[in-house]
C-alpha cells in the first residue's frame, strides 16, 4: 500500500492525498476503511491503494495510518 497525507476534504464526501509526486489523489468518502471520512483530517496520514475509476486514477482502501 502506498502512503500518502490528506491534502484536502470537502463537504461534499471527497478528498484528495499527497502522494509525494506533483500528483494529487482523488478519493472518495466510500474508499475509506477503517473509519469514517468525516473522522478524517487534512495533513493526516493515510495508507491506500490505486485504483481506477470513471474518471481517471483514484485511491481506493484509504486507511488512516
């Protein structure tokens, strides 16, 4: 699994991480595991995988570290 820092969350249910790469990751609030997303907070550490969704690259299994 990969790790990444929560860069920034929205009201909406999404969320992108730092992946330590000028890319950013999308994720979604039904991608996290092992807790809730609005337990989540910006500069957290998480742990995820890559997956790909409809519109491009996202995280999926996002778990806080």
């Amino acid at each position: 699994m990969a790790v990444g820092t929560i860069k920034r969350l929205t009201d909406r249910g999404f969320g992108f991480i730092d992946t330590g790469t000028n890319k950013d990751m999308f994720f979604h609030s039904s991608n996290v595991e092992g807790g809730r997303f609005d337990e989540l907070r910006e500069g957290q550490q998480v742990e995820y995988t890559e997956g790909q969704g409809p519109k491009g690259p996202r995280a999926e299994n996002v778990t806080p570290v």
